[in-house]
C-alpha cells in the first residue's frame, strides 16, 4: 500500500538533515521537492527513483498548489513510497497541513518527517539566539510574504512593539514595507535588525542594521532571505562563529 511522507528537508547545511529522512528519501521510488531543497540530497536517492521538482519562486510557481496536491495523489496510484520534501519544515510556512489534509480525504496513508526550522537555524548560523535570558523571553515566525498594505491583514503588527524578537520568512520583497509598518506604530528607527542570505550554507551572508537603514545596507542580496528584528540581534559581534 502506498504511503506518503511529508519531509522536511532542514535549512540548507545538508548536516542539517535528520536521520529519519536520510532514510526516507533513500528508500523512495519517487521524490516531489521544492526549490529551496539542497541539491545533494538529489543524489542520495536510489537508481530508480524518479525525480519530480515543483518549486516556487516569488511571482512564479511550477505548479499551483491545488495542483501539487493532486500530483502527490496521483504519485500514490503508482509509487509505494512516495517522499514530498521541502526545504525546513513542512508546516512552518510549507503547505504541509493543506496536503496532508488532500490526502487524508482520499484515504491515503502519510507520516509527517518534522525538519530543522530555518526560523531557528539560520540565526543561530548567523550568531543570532532568537531567544536570550535577559533580552527575550520569546519570539515569533511570522511571514513577510504577506503584503502590510492590505486593508485585512492576519498579522497583528500592533502587537510587534515589545521586546519580543520577529523573524519574518519570505519577506525580502517587501522589506521597506515591513519597517516602515514598524517605525509608523512606534519602533525606534534605531531598532536592530538583520538580513541573512543563503543562511546555513558556504554562501551565506549577514547585514547588520537598523529598521531605517536596512533597507539601503542589504540590498540586492540573493534569496532566500530571512529579516531577524530584535535586541538579540546585538549579541552577534560575540556569538557569530559562522563564516
């Protein structure tokens, strides 16, 4: 019987990747992946295993994603071992719910494979703890794929002026609006901040900033990106080891 495995592939760094889905993907007859996924793992699959890639980029999309369900469903009606694998985790902005749910409404057998977060692992890659005793008790993921400007938003950007670190996922191309939102509620100007490019892997980089000059010091770096706000931000002149 066929049987779905909804695997997170971790951040980047292909160390990152957990031992359940090294076993996983050597082992699947058909691999559906995203286009953050590191290459290598491409090469860790069995001679026979089919290769189906279904990125997304910003403003453009390989397949939509009423259609990847389908394509996972289908892969069920001809594969054993069907592995969907994306890049850091499947439900932290991964779609993994949404296909979880196609599938258990037509009976299909799935396993959820959590991966390494890059809300966390990338920071921490940078010298950035997300969390610090002193600084913040807590953070929040939110995405910055979502555009402030809309008249109904589902993030609460009011409730963003405390000391709680942010980490904004997707949120490069709509960096200016992003800390523009922050400083018309309140922030300071001054508030740190950092971009991290490629985190986790040889091609990484980190600008160190603030919410008004962010913008201008971080531009064109190539995605994928990830914006950290916070006062933890400071304590990467100390931890960074990554470079």
């Amino acid at each position: 019987m066929s049987k779905v495995y909804l695997t997170g592939a971790g951040p980047g760094d292909i160390e990152l990747l957990t031992l359940k889905a090294l076993r996983v993907i050597q082992n699947a007859d058909v691999l559906i992946y995203d286009r953050l996924v590191n290459p290598e793992i491409l090469e860790m699959v069995k001679k026979d295993c089919d290769l189906i890639y279904v990125g997304k980029e910003d403003k453009k999309h390989t397949l939509p994603q009423d259609e990847i369900n389908e394509l996972i469903y289908q892969a069920t009606l001809k594969y054993e071992n069907v592995v969907r694998l994306k890049g850091g985790d499947p439900f932290v902005f991964g779609r993994g719910g949404e296909e979880a749910l196609y599938l258990q409404q037509r009976d299909i057998k799935f396993e959820i494979i959590p991966g390494i977060s890059s809300a966390i692992a990338v920071p921490a890659y940078a010298g950035i703890p997300v969390t610090h005793r002193g600084i913040t008790t807590s953070f929040r993921v939110v995405t910055g794929h979502e555009n402030p400007k809309k008249k109904i938003s589902q993030i609460e950007w009011k409730t963003f002026l405390n000391d709680e670190t942010i980490v904004f996922l997707m949120g490069y191309h709509n960096l200016e609006i992003i800390t523009s939102k922050l400083i018309s509620l309140g922030k300071s100007e001054n508030y740190p901040c950092a971009v991290i490019s490629k985190g986790t892997t040889k091609d990484q980089e980190v600008v160190v900033s603030t919410l008004k000059n962010i913008v201008e010091d971080s531009k064109n770096l190539p995605t994928p990106v990830m914006i950290i706000i916070g006062e933890v931000v400071n304590l990467r002149e100390n931890i960074k080891w990554f470079n």
